[in-house]
C-alpha cells in the first residue's frame, strides 16, 4: 500500500464529504457561499469530494427563509424557521441524515460548514422559543444523524481546518481509514492486521501511546478470537487513538525511538544534531517537519526495513505542508 507522499497530487483519489457551499456552490439561505480556498484547493489535490447540501436535498428553496436550532416545550432540540414559525424540518433532516450515512458509508472523511443548524458539527447556537439562547451547544441536525451513522468516519468542520494542529490532524485520520477501508476491500486476513499494525505503531505512540500497547495486546489475541471480533474491536480502538491530539511531548518520545535505529551508524556529532533538534522541536522553537526532514536523510543513507514501514515519517504530503505549523 503506497504512502500519500508516494502519490502523484494529481491524482485525488480519497473520497470525502462536503458541505456543497464549501465548495463554492451558491446553496446558502441567503443564496450565497461559503467558497473555502484550503478545501477547493489544497485539500483537493488528494481528495475526491462528493458534496452535500442537506437543506436543498429536503427541498427548501434557495434563497431560502433562516432555520436555527430551537428548543421546544419539552426541552428537545427542534430545526425551525426564524421567522416562519410553522416550519419545523427536524424529521426531515434527521431521516436525510440517516439516509445519506447509509448511502455514503464509504467515505473516508467529511468535512462540515460550522455553525449550521444542519451541518455543524459542535457548538451550534441553540435557541429558546422566545429568541434568546439557550445556554447549550447544539450540534446540526444533518450531522449529528450522519456521524451516528458512521463512528469511524473523521469528521471536522472547515472552520477548525485553520488551526494547524487540528487540520493535520484531520487529514492524518483520513488517510488512515482510507488505508483501512482499502485493506478490508482487500481481504482482511489475520497477517495483513498485524502488518496494519506494526506500520502505524510509531503514529500511534504520538497520539495515546497507552492505547497503541492496548492495541498491540489485541492483535496478539487473534489466535484465540475471531478476526471479525478483532479487526472491529481494533478499527475502534485506532481510530479513537488518533482522535486523540498528539502532544510535542509525545512526538519527540517517537522521534527519539526512531533516532535509537541510528545508534550505531551516526557519528557522535550527527548524533547530538539529532538531539539538538529532537529538543528545538520539543521547547517549540521549531516545527516538526524539521527533526522529521533530518532523520529522513539519515535513513535514507542508513536504511532500516522498520523504519521504512512505518507511515508516521512518511504519510504527509509535502504539498499541504501540514508539519511546518505543529
């Protein structure tokens, strides 16, 4: 299984939701968009959208009047009109939702409009009847039936993509599930687990390295278990661990394992250098693709069948340069 730096950008080829106005489709109440340049342009160079607009797919007109999340007298979120007070979608697009999580299981990631009584994925304003907010955050509609649907699936929302951390974390987890969608399309077989495994481990450890030895002790039971009730336990178990934000505690902990496969073979000057920078990273004072770009050179004139293997130094394309800001 090749590695997203390995491919060609232009090539997209994971498929991922979207919110259709994201993309510069004129679907908003106001007749408007909401056009993202990091979606429609970085992010598209791998990825292959299939866009959504739940509010027309129900059937509302564009332009449209305002929906906005509304408690109702017995305190459950409802969908409906701002000013229209007989417009209530709430059925409508939950049903959607459910519809559409079923239909686009094979996704590999989904990418929100914030701030949507249908799209949003956290934090959407909730109102009382009377107009005044509710105190609570609500989540759109949409999305909440849709991210029900699929567990699994990496979901954010395109504001939160402005921050560095998020969206590298994000883009990681799609193109992780991608890798295991395409591993079950495969053929899952006992080996191809435990190969999953060891070449995720070290990207692992960076997220919830308690997690990843848990995982690791569920791969050995697949003797003893069937591999369905495994890979299902597993897949879970991965994809919380990578939900989790990886720390600069923790990468420089992965960065110094991968510098003990370089032991033997650096001189005692190259070998402080590692440090120097493994520390920089740590303290701040440098992003992470600096000590990643100098062990890649080291493994490349000393090259390990382990280290090669493993996603963690090579999975993210230089073209999104998503560690040069993490």
């Amino acid at each position: 299984m090749s590695r997203p730096s390995d491919q060609t950008a232009s090539q997209p080829q994971i498929p991922v939701g979207v919110s259709s106005c994201l993309l510069g489709e004129e679907v908003r109440y106001d007749g408007s968009h909401k056009r993202n340049p990091f979606v429609t342009e970085a992010l598209s160079r791998y990825f292959r959208y299939v866009p959504v607009c739940p509010e027309v797919a129900i059937g509302l007109p564009t332009p449209r009047p305002p929906i906005r999340l509304e408690l109702d007298a017995d305190n459950r979120v409802r969908v409906r009109g701002v000013r229209d007070r007989q417009t209530d979608v709430t059925e409508a697009m939950e049903a959607f939702g459910r519809e559409k999580g079923r239909e686009l299981h094979w996704l590999s990631g989904y990418i929100l409009k914030a701030k949507s009584p249908s799209c949003g994925m956290e934090r959407v304003k909730v109102y009382k009847p009377d107009g005044h907010p509710a105190g609570i955050p609500g989540r759109g509609a949409y999305a909440r039936t849709l991210m029900e649907a699929n567990p699994l699936l990496p979901v954010e929302e395109e504001g939160r993509l402005n921050d560095p951390s998020l969206r590298e974390g994000f883009v990681c987890r799609v193109f992780c599930y991608y890798r295991w969608q395409r591993l079950v399309e495969a053929g899952l077989t006992p080996k191809a687990l435990v190969d999953f495994h060891a070449e995720h481990k070290l990207l692992l450890m960076a997220h919830d390295d308690q997690r990843m030895r848990e995982l690791g002790r569920l791969v050995s039971t697949l003797g003893e278990r069937s591999l369905e009730a495994v890979a299902d336990e597993y897949i879970h178990g991965f994809m919380a661990a990578l939900a989790r934000p990886a720390t600069r505690g923790r990468h420089a902990n992965v960065l110094y394992h991968l510098l003990g496969y370089l032991k033997r073979e650096l001189d005692p000057a190259d070998k402080q250098e590692v440090v120097s920078v493994i520390e920089q990273y740590r303290t701040g004072m440098v992003p992470l693709i600096v000590p990643v770009m100098l062990l890649r050179h080291h493994f490349r004139h000393w090259p390990d069948p382990y280290v090669e293997r493993q996603f963690y130094l090579y999975w993210s394309p230089p073209e999104l340069a998503l560690l040069n800001q993490v």
